[in-house]
C-alpha cells in the first residue's frame, strides 16, 4: 500500500531534515548522543543540538558535561583554580541529613545504583566545592605522560582549609597512603560505600572513630603525590573507584 502524500511541501521539508534526524536518532539509539551532539556542532553542521544523554554510564563517560570536560587540568595551586567558573557550595538539610543516602542504600544493592539516584546524596567534603582536575583518563601532571587514570575528583582548597566528612560513617584508615595520596583519611559509610580524602596537611580522626556528615575530620594539604594544595576526593564502591561527582 502506497501512502499518498498530501502535502507535497511537507514532505520536502521532512526529507531536507531528515539526514540530520537520522544522524541524532543514531545517536542517541547508540549511546553516543553527547559525543555525536559536540561532533557535529564542532563540524559547523548544526549550531545547536540537545540530544540526551541516554544512560548513566555516558554521563559518567563524558565527564556529565562539556564544562567539565573542558576544564581538563593537571592538579593546580588554590590561586590557579580559583579561575575555575564551576562552583557550588555545600547544601545544607534539615532533619536527617544522611536520610537521603540511607534510603538509597537500603533500597538497593550500592553497585546498582545509577548516577541519577546518587545525585545530591553525598555532603560537600569542602565549604567550597570549586573543580580542579576530574575524575578519569588525564595526561598526569606528576608524569606528564598520558592515559593516567585518576582515581578522583580534585578541588581547589588553599592548604588549612577544613575538609568535612561527606556522611556519617566509620573512620577506616588515617595515614600515609603509599600510592600518592599523602596524608589519607578513609571513611566507611557501610553498604560498600567508602570515601576517601587525601593529600591532607593534618587530619583529626582516628581510626574506629564515627563520624557524622559535615563534622571536621582534617585539613587540607599538599602531601604525596601532588603538584599544589588542594582536595583528591573519591567515592569507592564495593571497592572501586566512582566518579565522586555522581555523588554530589
Ligand atoms: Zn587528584
């Protein structure tokens, strides 16, 4: 059955379209749709695209957004990263502010969790979250060398600046960390989720102790492996590094 067209003009619209249509469907159906959206704005082709980000996966993959991903840095000094436009500042709740957290991690196993349902659970580990480095592949800026993963979120802290503990939890190591990470503070906060806070210049925890989120458990430094003062911030689960930003 042929259908017969009754718009002769609409049909020519929809065919100029529809080569773009066909690329974003693609796209998005592959999972590529922020990547293939930068790509083909960078080619002149569209000026603007909004094509979803399909899965919790790609948002962690590109970084969740072109900002931060263009704002790729080797670990920097408090001054250089105060240029940084990407900041927030730590949110606070009344009532329970570890409910959020506890629900999500009663409900379900913590592996399973999609970077949408872990969003806003976390507490801010600084007063002032301002991006340095990100989480992920990076040329290293001890090294030089590239595809160093880095196993956490970086933030610009002036050495001396309070770090507070994301959630409630158990402290689980304080110490030096012999894989770069300086002065290291390891906190448990049970369900396989695990933070961890390093380069510190003093931390004033120990091991066994509970904390709650929001409580003071170090300052910040510039110990091991980093090249100025600030905060490497990770979120592990079940054992693995997480980006930390899917977390705040
Ligand atoms: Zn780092």
């Amino acid at each position: 059955m042929v259908e017969r067209p009754r718009d002769p003009h609409r049909d020519e619209r929809r065919s100029r379209r529809s080569p773009f249509r066909q690329v974003t469907e693609f796209a998005a159906a592959s999972g590529v749709g922020q990547k293939a959206g930068i790509a083909l704005a960078a080619a002149g082709l569209v000026l603007t695209v909004t094509v979803p980000v399909t899965s919790p996966v790609m948002a962690s993959n590109t970084g969740a957004s072109g900002a931060l991903s263009a704002a790729v840095q080797p670990d920097v000094t408090a001054a250089a990263a105060a240029k940084v436009d990407f900041s927030r500042t730590a949110i606070t709740t009344t009532g329970d502010p570890d409910g959020k957290l506890k629900q999500l991690l009663s409900a379900q196993s913590v592996g399973s969790i999609t970077r949408a349902a872990s969003a806003g659970t976390l507490g801010a580990p600084l007063d002032q979250l301002v991006t340095a480095s990100p989480f992920g592949y990076r040329v290293s800026p001890i090294t030089g060398g590239a595809g160093e993963f880095h196993r956490g979120q970086d933030f610009a802290a002036q050495c001396g600046t309070a770090v507070h503990a994301a959630a409630s939890g158990t402290v689980t190591f304080n110490g030096w960390h012999p894989f770069g990470g300086g002065n290291r503070v390891v906190i448990d906060h049970g369900n396989g989720l695990e933070t961890t806070y390093n380069h510190l210049s003093s931390a004033s925890v120990e091991v066994g102790q509970k904390v709650s989120r929001g409580d003071v458990i170090a300052l910040s430094g510039t110990t091991g492996a980093s090249t100025g003062c600030h905060l490497h911030f990770e979120v592990m689960v079940n054992g693995d590094v997480v980006d930390p930003l899917g977390w705040l």
